[in-house]
C-alpha cells in the first residue's frame, strides 16, 4: 500500500497529467479548426470507472464545414482519453492561490462545469457527452455555444477547474487543484496550478 505522503504525490500528478491531457485535447481541436477550416467540438465529462473517477475527453469535427451537428456529419478526431483519479469543478471551487495565478486584469471567466449549450457528441455514443461542449470555429475562436450563429462571438476566457479524486470523491480540501484556462479570442491554453 501507499503511505500517505506518496498518495499525495500520486493524486498530484493525476490532477497535474490531466491538466496537460485537457490542453493538449484544446489545442489539438483549435489546430483542426484551423486547419480543416470547419467547426471542431471537445467533449469532457466526468464518469466512474470500476469504482473510481475519471476526466473523459474527446473531439470532433464538421465533416461539411458547417455547425451541423447532425450524426453523420460528426467526424472524431481520435479515441476518448480517460484522466483516472480526478474530477471537473468550477474555476470559483479552485482554492485562492490557484484563482490568484489567473493574471490580475482578466475577466471573470466562463464556467465549463454546468454549461448546457453544447452539443451531443453522438459520434461517441457510449460516453454520452450530452451539452458539454467547447466549440472552435475555423478561425481558432472557442466558446461555449454548441451551434454558433453568425451572430454570436467568442468567448473571452473558459475556465475548467480539476480536482484530485479518491474513489468516486472529488477531494476538495484544497490541496492540490489545477485550472486550464482557454483564451476564446486565440485559443491560447494556460494552465494553472498552485
């Protein structure tokens, strides 16, 4: 077994694995959009997993370049990633130190947790990732509207917090915490840990 002092250090670099995975997974998307020139979705959501919580992370893109979520025009960009041991909370949840790192003239920024107006990703139809999406647009802007219309801009900060997760219990003690924020206008990922 474990002493406690190494459990901390595990759960550490499960919170600090996942935060890497989610930007990886938000720049990955941005690049496509880009690149592709159509719409791409992230999908996360937490779920259980033999008794223990787990991140899971997936993303596709528009096969006709439109916002069309239809789904056989959901093309994924890959295999779900799982980040084991950690679960989403909202960036406000985050203890002061890892919400003070966020530089100081920024916006309050958007919550992912508790967002509705994603899209399904139907394209992953066993891990239901039902309205909790971030959406890039061809020109690497993000938000959080699953459809955009022309009408509708990006968003300038998303916030997605992390907690370490015991079993299938977020630890929200404060110990060890991560926040990946996404630049709307540019697609930028930071992550912050304290």
């Amino acid at each position: 077994p474990l002493f406690l002092e190494d459990q901390n250090i595990a759960m550490s670099h499960g919170v600090g694995q996942a935060a890497a995975d989610v930007a990886g997974i938000l720049e990955l998307a941005r690049s496509e959009a880009v690149s592709r020139q159509t719409y791409v979705w992230v999908g996360l959501k937490e779920a259980e997993n033999a008794g223990a919580m787990e991140i899971r992370m997936a993303a596709a893109y528009s096969a006709d370049g439109t916002t069309n979520a239809d789904p056989s025009n959901l093309v994924p960009l890959g295999r779900v990633l799982r980040a084991k041991n950690v679960g989403l909370t909202n960036f406000s949840a985050l203890k002061q130190a890892t919400r003070d790192l966020l530089w100081t003239n920024a916006p309050s920024p958007k919550e992912f947790v508790g967002s509705t107006v994603g899209i399904d990703l139907t394209c992953f139809p066993n891990d239901g990732y039902t309205n909790t999406t971030i959406t890039f647009t061809p020109r690497g802007e993000a938000m959080l509207t699953g459809a955009p219309s022309a009408a509708d801009g990006f968003d300038s900060l998303i916030a997605i917090g992390l907690l370490p997760a015991r079993g299938n219990t977020k630890d929200s003690s404060g110990k060890d915490d991560a926040a990946v924020i996404l630049d709307g206008s540019t697609g930028m990922v930071r992550v912050f840990r304290f």
